[in-house]
C-alpha cells in the first residue's frame, strides 16, 4: 500500500488539511513521546482513518485519500443546492449538482466534477470540509492521548484503532466489546471538545478584532456554531450510510444517533465548564443565540442528507424518550466513570474525563 507526507502543492488540500493536523498535535497539552507525530495519506479511495504507536514510539496517524476527496466533495455539493444555507452568498445561482472528487496520484491531487459557482459559498464548502476532517483527526487523536491505542496494544495485541473497521471480527467477548465501545464515545468527547475549542477560538477572534471577519460571507459570528453543528452532525449521517450500528451488546460503537447526540451534549457541557471557569467569556443571551445555531446546523444537516439520499433521519427524536439510548449510553457511561478509566490512566497523557475532578483539572489547564 502506498503511503505520502509530500508531493503536494502549498495550496493543496492536502498541505492546508497537514497543517491543521500538524497544529491540533503541537496545539495539545499532553505528554508527547520523543518521536512526535508521524502523520501519512494513505492512497487508498474508501473513507478511514487510523490510528496506532509504532515500534519506535511515535505517534501515528494515516488518513485515506478518499477521506480527503470525500468530504471536500460533500461540502461542494451541499454548497452548491441552493436550498442549504440560504443565508450565505448568492444561492440562486447554484446548480444543485452533486460533486465528486477523484484522486489523481501522479498530482498527488484531487480533481473535482464541480464546486459552488458562488465563491462565498465555495469557500464556506472548504470551511465545511477542514472542520468536520477536523473533528475526525481529533477523534483518532482521542485514541492515542487518552491511552487507548496503548491499552488495545497492550491487553488485547490490537495494533490499530481504525475509523471505520474494514472487516468483521468473527470471535470477541461483550465485556471487550463494552471496552471498544466505550473508548470510542471517550473518542467522540475528545473530539467534541477540541472541535467546539476551535470554533470558540474563532468566535473569541471576532469579538477582539471587530473589524476583521474571519470568513467572507459570514455576517454573525453566532453563525459559526451552525457551520459547526452542520459539519460535525454530517460526519455521523455519514457514518450511518457507510456503518450502520444498532443497539448490542457487540458493538464496537453506540448507534450513530447516540453518538452524534453525546457529542452535541458533551460540546454544550463544554461550553458550560469554559463560562463557569471564566475561559470563555459569554452572557447567558449569546449562550442561547449560540444553541439555536448549533440546533440549526444539526437540522439543515439532516435536512439536506434526507433530501438527497432519500433517508429520513431524525436524531433528536430518535434518541429522545429512547430506552434503549438510555440504556447503552448510560451503560458506557457507567462503565467509563467506575472502570475504563482506571484502565487507561497507566497509558493516558492527557487528563482523563472525571466528573469529580474536573473543575481542578480545567483550573490547571487555565495557569498553563
């Protein structure tokens, strides 16, 4: 299999997607071993990710190509239907055509069918595409800053913690599945967090340069959390299209439904911690303003995906009253809080969730 770090040009999706990967790594608090981030494109079409240690002790991460054309792709298309995000650019003159994007290995390029005609709104396509990448890489970094490509190395000779598992395990144990399940929401956390991190680093921007907008097109930095939702919320009908879960105690994940709703709560409660503790700086009214754009962003998502691909997806009502979402997320949960945890804190370089610990752990990081 065929792997790259360079070929690429410095405007290449590839190069800006690296930097942005590059910075999340140097960007994090943790204890990092000596041989730093090795991170590769691996040149294979299907959507994944992975992530591992190696034999030297360095950090490792491998994104498909087709992860990359995939979701730029996306994005292009849902900025090109003029009946998504009305509010930015001139969407009448999009064609509502569906985008694809092709690798093209002696580029080390990706060729595109199409991409918005307004330029606001392909530039907000872009937008779309390096934040919900985002919140994929800070997942697989969940997986090697909180220990858990240490503990499935360790405990189980599992060499890699895969986005999507490519393949079906024939024999397993629920009590191992439980494990895989439950590191994966603790995965989805950490990628909540940093994710919503940055859009509030981008928000806190705005207010301090008054006369600067990050992003042409964007009238109300309120806006941001619902660019946010949508991205992050797409990633998930994503996910179902491609790994459909169901409720199992077999699972190596939580149905995607559950998933998406954990991670919108666990970026909320965020948000939360931030305004108690005095990092983030917001009235009770913009706190509001703000959880009606991420509810927005999560119903245009599933409104444009249902639309498209002729699905019917409804998260909020799905999870809502759900005993069995109840049940299994209250089960990992559980598992995390009296279990997982102290499994994992031999292997953690970060400061692992703990409900009775965190306002310390967020005082140390404010001194920092």
């Amino acid at each position: 299999m065929c792997y790259f770090d360079d070929g690429f040009t410095e405007l290449s999706y590839f190069n800006i997607l690296k930097q942005i990967v590059e910075g999340v790594y140097s960007d994090a608090q943790i204890d990092k071993p000596l041989g730093g981030l090795v991170f590769r494109y691996k040149v294979d079409e299907s959507i994944n990710a992975c992530a591992y240690i190696n034999s030297l002790g360095q950090d490792c991460l491998d994104l498909n190509v087709g992860t990359v054309s995939f979701y730029f792709a996306y994005m292009k298309s849902v900025m090109s239907d003029k009946e998504v995000f009305k509010e930015f650019g001139s969407p009448n003159v999009e064609s509502g055509d569906i985008v694809t994007g092709v690798y093209e290995p002696r580029k080390r390029a990706i060729l595109f069918t199409g991409e918005p005609k307004d330029p606001i709104r392909n530039s907000l396509s872009n937008l779309l595409s390096l934040i919900a990448l985002r919140f994929v890489v800070a997942h697989e970094f969940g997986h090697l800053f909180n220990g858990h490509c240490d503990l499935l190395k360790t405990l189980y000779a599992v060499p890699k913690a895969e986005m999507i598992l490519k393949r079906i395990i024939p024999v397993f144990s629920e009590s191992y599945a439980l494990d895989r399940r439950t590191m994966e929401m603790d995965a989805d956390s950490a990628a909540a967090t940093s994710s919503i991190d940055n859009i509030v680093m981008l928000y806190q921007c705005w207010e301090e340069n008054k006369n600067i907008t990050p992003y042409d097109g964007i009238g109300d930095r309120n806006q941001l959390f619902k660019l946010w939702s949508f991205a992050v919320h797409s990633v998930f009908l994503i996910f179902e299209g491609l790994h459909k879960t169901d409720y199992s105690g077999l699972s190596f994940y939580l149905p995607n439904e559950a998933r998406a709703m954990l991670v919108f709560n666990g970026a909320i409660n965020a948000l939360d911690e931030w305004i108690k503790h005095g990092v983030f700086a917001c009235t009770e009214q913009d706190k509001f303003l703000i959880e009606q754009q991420v509810l927005k962003g999560i119903l245009e998502a599933e409104g444009y995906f249902n639309r498209k691909f002729g699905h019917n997806y409804n998260y909020i009502a799905s999870t809502h009253g759900n005993t069995m979402y109840v049940k299994y997320a209250d089960e990992v949960l559980d598992y995390w809080n009296k279990k997982l945890r102290k499994k994992l804190e031999k292997y953690s370089r970060t400061p692992l969730y703990n409900p009775d610990t965190i306002d310390e752990v967020i005082e140390s990081l404010k001194n920092k």
